[in-house]
C-alpha cells in the first residue's frame, strides 16, 4: 500500500514537472515569436520617435547586444506592456527626458526600490530623486543590452556610464584661458595597459552618483595633479621617482620637468619594453637637442633604420624613473659600469665584432686605474684635481660614432681635441699610442706584443737567476 502510494506521488510529481516544462517552452517559444515580430521594424537602423521639442530618439534595436543582455530572455512585452504584435499605440511626449523618466519607471516591477536601494550608488541617485533630479535607469544600464553589474562586473556599467559624455568632444577649461579636451578614443583605452581596469580605478573621486567639479589654474597643474593618482598602483615607481632629477626640478618649482602622464601619457598608456623606438621620441620631446645628436650616432642610426633590439635607448644608460643629473660626479664615475652592461655581453658583441674586454682594458690602463684609486678614497668626498677620464670623455655622450671605416679619420680628429682637454701639449699622433680596447696580438699591435713577452720572460729570468744566485752565495758561506 504504501509503495503504490509512493508511486502515485512520484508520477503526479512528474506531471507537474512535464506540464511546467511545456509550459516554459511555450513562453520561450511565445517570447521568440514576439521578439521577431518586433524586430522585423526595430532591428533597421536609421528610425526614431520624435519628440514635441524637436528631439528624437533611436529606436534601433540591436540584436546581438540583446541576445547578451540579461534580459534576453523576457518578450518585448515584459517591458513594453502596451505593445503587442496587434496593437502598437502612438504616444505622445513633450521631451526625451519625460520619456525616459516614464520608461524608467518601468523597471520598478522587477526592481522595486527596496532591492534597488541595497546599493550605495542607488541611494545617492534617491536623494537626488527626492530633491527633484529625475532617475533615468538607461543611463547607466542602457535599454536593451543592460549588463548583470553583480560579481565585480562593475567595469561594463561604469564604462558605459562614463562614455555617454566622454566618447564625444568635450573641453574642459582652465582659468589660464586654455582648455584640454576631454573626448576618450576608446581604442586607445582597449589597446593600452590598463585596458583591464575601470574609470574609477584612476579617477577614484568619480563615480555615477558623484562627479565633482575641480577647478585648475593651468594644464600643467591639471597633469602634475593626474600623476600623483599614479602611485595608488605603482608606489615602488614612485619612489623611485622621487630620488630623480625629474622629481627634485618639481619640488623646487620647475613646474615643466615630465611626470608620470608626460612620458607615459593619459588613456593611450602602452609598454614601452615592445616600442624601443617610441622612448627615445618620448624623450626627445623635452630633450630635442639631444636626440639630434643621438639619431646620427651609431647606437640612433641602427635604433631607427633597422629598430635594432641591441641598442641602448635613452633609459638603459639613464635608467627609467630614478634618473640621476648627468652632470653629477656620482653619474659620470659611474660610466664604466653603465657601458659595460651592454659592451661586456659577448654573445652581444660578438655580432658585430666587437670587443667584450672594453671595461677590463679601461681599467687595466692608468685612467681607469686612477677611477679605481678614486673609488677606493671616495670617503674623503674629494674630487682629483685632474678629470677623471671615463667612456665619455673619449668616445662622447650622444655622438659616438663608429671607430673605423669613412667616419675613422673624423673620429681621430675629434679624439685628439678630446685629448688635449686633458693633455693641452698632445701632438696629432697622441691617440696613436693608446691600444684602445683591444689587447695586443701578432695580428693587432705585434711589437708590443712581442715587448710583453719579452719583459714577461725576462722577468722570470731574473727571479729565477736571483733566486740561483741566493742559493749559490748561501752554499758558499755554508762550505766555508
């Protein structure tokens, strides 16, 4: 009895299920059928509903937006209760803003306040409501491809919020008299590095429910006042910064030294470990006359005729954000290492033919010698009375060229003048006894190379027949 009653509840419960699941795809099929009927007129672009004022509206209804929405799966009729594939009333409106406040007021059915006012957004958008500001919910959410906001999907809404002004042209003022505008290129935001992030990410104080009004005496103070959101995410690059060169010229009132939006720019902010090209024109802005000198060079031409991912770029020998004064002794004693980073890789330099000992050479020789002693003293905090000779000072900053070929008699010519800023009585055969870079061989400089040799033999020689004579003198005194 008791299993025959267990088998009539389990089959009354599977009517039931049949019988909702027909009728579930009935509705769908109903909604289908409606939504079609609908969009044979909705789905043409190009017809709007015109208002007594003169404005219109768009009543283009794109479907694939649709078939994304949250909503894809209620009929026309949900929202539009009036409409129906028999009756399609005319109604009249004085503006777009009565229609839209009469429209929005239709998501109350589904969305009732009490849901709504759970969040803090919806609550300042109330009070507006209370003090007289119509809430039109299609500004934020649109009309039919609205977003499910929930899970921290917050970054759709936000964005599609933000861009209902600041797709289009738009200034903002300052009261210098100048004005920046204030249009966003979408794709630079979805081909940039914070493509992944929202609006409000960077422009914190800025929401859909507050958007203050800030005032700027100039673009200057305006981007000064934009870089400093910057350290919110990168505060090790700050810091950084703040020991730089950049940094100390700002501090100190020099309001046109570049911050972060300078060289990295707004919206259209990409890695510049992909572009070496775009850094060294990003640094030109500012340093015009040095790029002038760096794009003739060897390291510039081979940059900009064949984008050459060996060549040193303006941050691999200034670094990127702690930028120290190139002037300063700390900088220039520093050189040696700076061109050793690249100059030392064999594997680099053995591409082009280039030697890999420049830094053991320079330092073997008596200018890098006194570099070391100086190094080894800097306590005292004193310089040398002489300059300390470093890469630089013989191969130049931003116009080193390529030591032989055409250019080497240039080269030559220039050297000897670089020369006599240290050594005023060097005659033109001065450079000529310098070995360079390069270690003596039989193939390059072979008498001195030979000379080494000799004085390493006739070294040991010495210390060996010392040594024998020592030995020879001590028997001596032994046997007597």
């Amino acid at each position: 009895m008791r299993s025959l009653r267990l088998a009539l509840l389990q089959l009354v419960a599977l009517c039931l299920l049949l019988t909702g699941a027909s009728t579930d795809a009935a509705d769908e099929s109903a909604a289908a059928s409606e939504r079609k009927h609908c969009l044979s007129c909705h789905a043409i672009r190009g017809s709007v509903k015109k208002f007594s004022d003169g404005d219109q509206v768009s009543t283009y209804v794109d479907p694939k937006a649709f078939d994304r929405s949250i909503h894809r799966t209620l009929p026309c009729s949900a929202c539009h209760e009036e409409f129906s594939s028999k009756h399609h009333p005319d109604r009249v409106f004085r503006t777009k803003q009565q229609y839209q406040v009469r429209e929005s007021r239709r998501c109350l059915t589904c969305h009732p306040d009490e849901k709504i006012n759970e969040r803090p957004i919806h609550q300042s958008l109330l009070k507006k409501e209370l003090a007289g500001q119509p809430r039109i919910c299609t500004t934020c959410h649109s009309a039919h491809s609205a977003q499910r906001v929930r899970k921290g999907n917050v970054t759709t809404s936000e964005e599609q919020f933000c861009l209902r002004c600041h797709r289009y042209a738009g200034t903002m003022h300052f009261a210098s008299g100048a004005s920046v505008s204030t249009q966003v290129d979408t794709a630079e935001i979805a081909n940039s590095a914070h493509r992944n992030l929202a609006c409000s990410d960077c422009h914190f104080s800025f929401s859909p429910s507050e958007h203050p009004r800030r005032q700027f005496r100039s673009i200057r103070e305006y981007r000064l006042s934009a870089s400093e959101l910057c350290r919110r995410c990168h505060f090790d690059k700050q810091t950084k910064m703040a020991e730089s060169i950049h940094y100390s010229l700002v501090s100190t009132g020099r309001l046109d030294a570049p911050t972060c939006v300078d060289c990295h720019g707004g919206h259209a902010i990409r890695s510049m470990e992909t572009d070496r090209l775009a850094i060294v024109k990003k640094c030109a802005s500012c340093h015009r006359q040095v790029y002038a000198e760096y794009a003739q060079s060897v390291h510039g031409r081979a940059l900009s005729d064949t984008n050459n991912a060996d060549v040193p770029t303006c941050i691999d020998c200034h670094s990127s954000h702690s930028i120290r004064a190139a002037r300063s002794a700390s900088f220039h004693d520093a050189i040696p290492d700076t061109c050793g980073g690249c100059h030392g890789k064999k594997e680099v330099m053995a591409k082009y033919g280039l030697s890999t000992a420049v830094v053991k050479t320079y330092l073997s020789d008596f200018h890098g010698m006194t570099l070391q002693l100086h190094r080894k003293e800097i306590r005292n905090r004193q310089r040398p009375a002489a300059p300390l000779a470093v890469c630089s000072d013989c191969h130049g900053v931003h116009t080193i060229g390529r030591a032989t070929g055409e250019n080497a008699a240039v080269i030559k010519s220039n050297l000897l003048k670089r020369c006599q800023s240290c050594h005023p009585n060097a005659s033109e055969n001065f450079p000529d006894i310098w070995l360079s870079h390069y270690e003596p061989s039989l193939a390059a400089m072979p008498l001195i190379f030979i000379l080494q040799w000799f004085y390493r033999v006739m070294l040991f020689v010495m210390v060996v027949g010392l040594v024998f004579q020592i030995l020879l003198d001590i028997r001596r005194r032994l046997e007597k």
